[in-house]
C-alpha cells in the first residue's frame, strides 16, 4: 500500500530526472536520508522553484484511498487538475473488459459519477474535488503522449467536473 506508492514515487522520480526533469517525492511518511515528509508549503516551494513534485504514501492513513491522497494534495496546493492515469482511457458505462456494450464518457459530472457509482474512484476523492471544484481527467496510463496532451488542454480520457464553465 503506503510503502508501494513511494517505491513507485521514487522510480518515477529517477525517470524523470534522466530525462532532464528536477523532480522531488514528498511523502505522508518520511524516510530519513531517502524522501522528505509532505507539507503543502514544501509542495509548493518545490513548484516555484520549477520542480515536478511526486507525493507518495496516500493520505498517512490507512482508511483512504490513494485517489483521495491525490485529491487532498490537489486542493491543499491550489491545484487546477487531478490526473488519474489507469488502465483504461477513461470512464465506462460498465466494464469494458466484460460488457462489450460499454460506452466511454467524455465529460461527466460529479453528481454523474456519484448518482451512477460509475467506481472509477472512490467516493470520498470524488466528493472532495465536487466540494471544491477541482476538475479530474481520467486517461490510459500506457499512452505515452496523453499526459502530455491532457496537460495542454486536449481533450484525453473522460473528464469529470462540475459542468460549470469556471471555477469559483
């Protein structure tokens, strides 16, 4: 769980910075020597000072999900988009793997996702960015330039948000 996100967070973190990218992993619980504790100050010391910031151990607590973690971050650090990148590129009506007539959503709502219980996340991450309109795009983890064109403003995936043009 926790200890796997920050194996994960500090792979990531490698690639990126033998590609050229400053990148520094933050993590609910410090490692001395080996990754720094989480705070939204340090997060976003580390942006300013043009880093790619990696959280990594979820929320500190075992009851919530790393979507929610991810959330979380997002709000506490003025975030303007989650990205949750996954196995599939998007939300489904039903699984696509076992009902050959699932539908992708491009856009969704919050309410959408919750009424529908569409399990794309879980309820509380979806909950907290509807509470303060904090978009998420969903796309496929194993497309190489989705990332990339979802942060430019292509439409990627499916994007779930409050159906309102702009953020209050």
């Amino acid at each position: 769980g926790m200890l796997a996100t920050l194996i994960n967070a500090l792979a990531l973190r490698d690639v990126l910075e033998a590609r050229g990218t400053s990148a520094v992993v933050l993590s609910s619980h410090p490692v001395a020597t080996v990754v720094d504790g989480y705070s939204a100050r340090t997060t976003l010391e580390h942006l300013d000072a043009g880093e790619v910031v990696i959280h990594a151990g979820g929320t500190g607590n075992p009851l919530f999900t790393t979507d929610t973690a991810a959330c979380l971050r997002g709000i506490e650090t003025g975030a303007d988009l989650v990205v949750k990148a996954t196995k599939v590129d998007g939300v489904y009506s039903a699984d696509p793997v076992t009902d050959s007539d699932a539908v992708r959503f491009e856009e969704l709502t919050y309410v959408d996702v919750i009424e529908r219980r569409l399990g794309v996340m879980d309820l509380t991450a979806i909950t907290l960015c509807e509470e303060h309109d904090l978009p998420v795009v969903i796309l496929d983890i194993t497309d190489a330039g989705a990332l990339t064109k979802v942060l430019r403003g292509a439409k990627v995936g499916t994007r779930i948000w409050s159906g309102r043009e702009s953020r209050d």
